[in-house]
C-alpha cells in the first residue's frame, strides 16, 4: 500500500478523528511559525519595547497562563472537549488580532496573559482530546503530532522571510493577524473530531501527593533548567542574529525552519535510543554536551564577519537541535518510567511544572543574560545546561523505578 493509499484509508476508516486532530494541529502551526520567528522583532520594532521590557511582559504572561491553566480547565469539567478546545482557539485568536493595538505596556502585558492563558489552557484539553480519540495509541499519536506541530511550524517560519527581510512595521503587523486567522480557522476544523469524550474533572488536591515525591521533583527541576534551552532558538536567536551579527536578516526564518524540520524528521529515530531510565538519562546528559558546544558557536556568530557569522549560526543551529532533540526524547522517557503508573497523570502534570517554570524564568533571564551579558551570559547558560545535564543521570538513578501497576481496564474507543 502506497503512503497516499495509506492516507486515504485513514481518512475513510476509524482513525479519521486523528487525522483532522493533525489538520488542527498543522494549521495552527503555520500560524505559530508566523508569529513565532518575527515575535521578538514585533515587540521591539513595532512595540517599541526594549528587550529586557519584552522579556519581562511574556515572563509575567507566561506566569499568569501557567495559573490560570488550572482554573480554567476545571471550569470546563464536564463540557465537550471539541468545544472547550474550540473555544480555547478562538480566545488566543483573539488576543493575537488585539496585539498591534496594545500600545502600552500594561495593556499588551494583559493581552500576552489572556493568549497564555489560553495557549496553556488548550494545550491541556488538546491532550486529552488526543487520548480520547486515540486511546491506547495515544503515544503514537502524540509522536506523529508534534512531527506534523514541527513542519507546521517550520512552514510558517519560511513564509515570514519575507516580513523579516523587509522589516517594515506593516509586514509584521500582517503576521500577526494572519497567526490570527489560523486561530480561527483551526477552531473550525475541531468540530469535525468525532468524540463524545468530556473532560474529567480534576480533583483539587490532584498534585499534592506526586509534590512531595522528592526524588521525582529533583528530576523534575533539573529537567526545568534543561527545559531553557527551548528559548534560545525562538526567543533570543531572532534579535541576536540582527542586532548583534553581520549575518542578514534573511537567515533567521531559515535558521528557525532548520530548527523545525530536523525535529519533524529525527525526533521519532532518536526517541528510539532512549527507551529506559539508563538510555534516557544518558541522551539528556549528551543533550547537555551539545548545548556547551551549540551555544558557543552562537556566541562567536557575533563576533566575526557576515559569511562566517552564516556558517556559525547554521552549525550552531544544527547541533542546538541535535541537542533538543536528544533532551526532549530523555526526558520524555524519564517523566515516564519514573512515574508510578497508576498515579501516571498526577505526575505527568507535576513533570508538566517544570516546562512551566521555564516559560515563565526564561523571558527575562535569557534576554537579560545573553542579549545584554554578551560573553559572560552565553557562556553562563552553557555552562548550567552542560552541568544539569551531566547531573540528571546521577538525579534520575536516585528516584526508585516504580513497579508495574496491575493491568488495567482497555481505555474505549
């Protein structure tokens, strides 16, 4: 059967709700893709905020979203997951078309937290809207979706080298409302999930228990600074490449799209090398060595010439994702097997605060560290990762594998 005969069964037979669940998912991307390169020279350029001001904004965002995630799904316990996720697209569609007219900072820094909240909010329901669908395939096909998210996004980010390069404020404000759009259109392709599923209600006590796991929550905070490394390709990256190399404007949507594809063609491949604690927590430690590597090839990007710049920051690009990629399929694994599996939500959701955290720390510390501390924050953050890094096996060896839980009642279809 051929890959497009392959396709077409899907969409006929029992798996067509997951393949519209990728057709949201890929449009959506594009958007983010669109938004995602040119979102720091938006705040900067058309905003007219400094750096450490734009990092201080999505820091007080990031914090209010990762509170209001709680709330806000228990708001929706009991209602149709297609429409709380629905729903939850078009309040970030929303908050993006606001976005050019937020012309102080307390404004924009309100507009930021409704799209965090709602972003943090969706990316609950879409999980378990993933599961709901997919049931026992759900690994497989959270696998496939962050692929497709990856050349979603990869998309977007080449179709807005031509924003980039012209760097007039229109451009970018066009961006913005096209990520919009995609919003939008994303909401209204959800309706077409066929699942009867509601999401469950979450008990308010739901983490306390996996909280004082200590061992697990040492996992959990060392993965947290790993977790920084996600920001230095879509955050700093974009205004380092213009503002502090001889290398065009042109590269940073293609450097971004690099990002993109090689995750979208060799995440499922290197998951593969780390399917146990031990195999795990070495591909994070080999995530750490790369980063020490990658961020100093970034670094010197700044300090010679336009074509050298270029090769540097391609290198440096490359084994960053590398990096990402070897991280994301360890830790991955270690949230996992490290949890007990009859507990397996409440510590996947403590896991979760890790990535949380990062969100709401890495605004302001990576800009104030490596786009005003030159030198001394590049090779700082190097040298935390590295070391967090080399530390999580030993973190990892001390938290007790937990004992298979008895089987389990067939999750429906």
């Amino acid at each position: 059967m051929t890959r497009v005969s392959r396709w077409a069964a899907v969409a006929r037979g029992p798996r067509r709700a997951e393949l519209v669940l990728h057709t949201v998912t890929l449009v959506n991307a594009l958007g983010n893709g669109l938004f995602t390169v040119a979102g720091t020279l938006f705040f900067v350029q058309v905003l007219d905020l400094s750096p450490l001001r734009m990092g201080v904004g999505l820091a007080v965002a990031a914090a209010f979203g990762l509170a209001a995630s709680v709330p806000v799904t228990r708001a929706l316990d009991g209602r149709s997951l297609r429409a709380a996720y629905g729903a939850l697209l078009m309040v970030q569609a929303v908050a993006m078309a606001l976005l050019p007219t937020a012309r102080s900072f307390v404004v924009l820094v309100a507009v930021l937290a409704l799209g965090a909240a709602g972003q943090k909010s969706a990316r609950a329901v879409n999980n378990a809207l993933i599961g709901q669908v997919a049931g026992a395939r759900r690994a497989d096909v959270r696998a496939v979706s962050r692929s497709v998210n990856n050349l979603g996004t990869a998309g977007g980010a080449l179709l807005s080298s031509a924003a980039v390069v012209s760097g007039t404020d229109r451009a970018y404000e066009l961006l913005v409302y096209a990520d919009a759009v995609t919003f939008l259109l994303a909401a209204a392709l959800v309706p077409a999930v066929r699942s009867a599923g509601r999401l469950a209600a979450a008990g308010r006590s739901r983490y306390g228990s996996a909280l004082r796991d200590s061992r697990y929550g040492a996992v959990t905070l060392a993965d947290g600074v790993m977790c920084l490394e996600y920001f230095v390709i879509t955050l700093v990256l974009p205004l380092w490449v213009v503002e502090h190399t001889s290398a065009p404007r042109a590269v940073v949507p293609v450097l971004f799209a690099l990002n993109m594809l090689l995750v979208a063609l060799f995440q499922i491949r290197v998951s593969r090398r780390a399917r146990t604690i031990a195999t795990a927590a070495r591909a994070v430690r080999v995530s750490g060595a790369l980063f020490l590597v990658s961020l100093t090839a970034l670094l010197l990007a700044g300090q010679v010439a336009a074509v050298p710049a270029v090769l540097l920051l391609v290198a440096g690009v490359g084994l960053h994702t590398v990096g990402e990629l070897y991280h994301a399929a360890g830790a991955s694994e270690l949230s996992y097997g490290l949890a007990p599996e009859e507990r397996m939500t409440e510590y996947q959701g403590v896991f979760g605060l890790g990535m949380g955290v990062a969100e709401i720390v890495a605004p302001y510390v990576l800009v104030v560290a490596c786009l005003e501390g030159g030198w001394a924050g590049w090779a700082g953050l190097a040298v935390l990762l590295s070391a967090t890094g080399a530390a999580l096996p030993f973190l990892a060896s001390r938290t007790p594998v937990p004992a298979p839980a008895p089987a389990s009642v067939p999750v429906a279809r």
